[in-house]
C-alpha cells in the first residue's frame, strides 16, 4: 500500500515538474512559432499553427547584419568571463583557504551589490565612460559586464574551493611551491568542474545582459540585446520580426545551455549539502 502511494506521489510530482517546465518554456515557444508568421497572422490572434514562411527572418537580416551582433555578442560574453576568473579566482582562493573574521562579511558584501537597482548609478556610470572614452567600445562593455557579474562569480568559485582539501594545498607548499604555482598548478586543474560551469552561467548572464547594453552602445559594440531592440520602432511594435529576431539571439545561447544543462546544475547545486 505505501508503495502504490509513493509512485502515485512520484507520479503526480513528475506531471507537476512536466506542467511547470511547459510553464516556463511556453513563451520562447510561442516566439519561435510566431517568427514563422507574417506580421498579418502575428497581429490576427493567438494561434499555435504557424504558416512556415521564412518572411520574416529574410526581412530581419535586410534591416540589420545579424553576423555583426552575433560577433559582438561572443566577444563580450567571452571576454567579460575571462576577465572576471582572472580576478575572481585569486580573491576566491583568498577567501577560501585564508579566511579572517571579515570573510563572510566581504561576501555578503559583494552579493548585496546585485540587489542595487541599476538605474540608480546609470549616470554616474555613463559620465565615467563618456569621460574615459569608453562610451559604444568592446572594451568598455567587457569591463562592465565583468563586474556586474563578478560578485556570482567570487561566490560560486569560493563554493568550490571550500571543497578542496586544504591539505593538498599545504603538501605543495611543503614542496617549495609559490603562490602562483599552487593557484595555477594544483587548485585550478582541481577545480576545472567548477570553474567550467561558472563559466558557463556568466556566459549565459553576459548574453542576456540588456539595460547596461542597450545605455552604453549604439552601433559598433552592440550586442544581439540591441539587435532585438532595433525592431522596436515609433510605429509600433513589429511582433513577426521580433520574434524572429528574438529566435535568432537566444538560440545561440539556448543550444549551448541545452547541451551543457547538466554541467550548470551541477554547478548550481555542488557544494550544497555537506
């Protein structure tokens, strides 16, 4: 008897899971079906058909190079991910293996940044780069996205870190290594799981950047977030080449989650439960 409940409660929590999945995912599917409209049948009424006419996408890479912000897009998710393991691995090594009193107070520190609104140091922020000549530059939107998001990722390489035997660390010491050769040489190749998904995630959270992106460029350094903005116009919203253009921008980025979806859950939940 308690068997047969325990699959029927399995069983119901699976269609819950299934029900929340569909939930979730429905309006990217509902803007992939759309791209496949014309701007007629996208404005007629909710309909799951679509005709199959590549209409849309054809006009959308008229308007705009896709290739341009696609390019951009992967040098500023790339490059600000790159950036921020150059400065988050040493201060989470810090953290992790010479903690003092302060240590969880910096951390929380450092994560309380994410709750500011962003608008809130928008002029400032766009005052600094004005002046240093950073405005709508590769640069200047890689050094930005990598500090928006380097309090995560100091947070999740600190994670990992924190589940390295301190003791593989002190038998290198013990064997005349430097600092550099224990960071470089023993904890990094230790943690490659680890720095591989937080690699990931920033990847995905650089993508998906919009409001610091849409503020800070306008044509050369714009990523695909501005290419989708571009179809917003005074005469309206355009839902066919919208949608498409949407598809376009986050398949990139939806493929490269799906294949590596279990990697970023591991890499979400590792360290957890003790």
């Amino acid at each position: 008897m308690s068997r047969a409940v325990s699959t029927q409660t399995k069983f119901g929590w699976t269609i819950a899971a299934w029900l929340v999945a569909l939930l979730i995912f429905f309006p990217i599917l509902y803007t992939i079906i759309t791209s496949f409209k014309t701007e007629t049948e996208a404005i007629a009424g909710f309909d799951l058909i679509p005709s199959g006419t590549l209409q849309s996408y054809a006009e959308v890479e008229a308007q705009n190079s896709y290739f341009k912000f696609f390019v951009n897009s992967v040098i500023l998710s790339v490059g600000s991910t790159l950036l921020a393991l150059i400065v988050a691995i040493p201060a989470a090594w810090s953290m992790a293996f010479a903690p003092t009193n302060r240590t969880k107070d910096i951390l929380m520190w450092m994560l309380s940044t994410k709750m500011m609104p962003a608008a809130a140091v928008l002029v400032p922020i766009y005052l600094l780069f004005r002046d240093a000549g950073l405005l709508d530059s590769r640069v200047g939107l890689t050094l930005m996205l990598m500090l928006i998001n380097l309090p995560i990722v100091i947070w999740m390489l600190y994670t990992y870190f924190r589940e390295i035997p301190g003791e593989i660390l002190e038998a290198s010491r013990m064997d005349g290594a430097s600092l550099w050769n224990e960071i470089v040489y023993v904890l990094t190749p230790m943690a490659v799981p680890g720095i591989a998904s937080t690699m990931l995630l920033n990847i995905i959270l650089a993508w998906n950047e919009a409001f610091w992106t849409l503020r800070l460029t306008t044509t050369n350094a714009a990523p695909l977030t501005a290419f989708i903005a571009s179809f917003s116009s005074p005469q309206g919203l355009f839902w066919a080449k919208l949608s498409a253009a949407s598809t376009l921008a986050i398949a990139p980025i939806l493929i490269m989650g799906w294949f590596s979806q279990r990697q970023l859950v591991r890499g979400l939940t590792f360290g957890a439960v003790k």
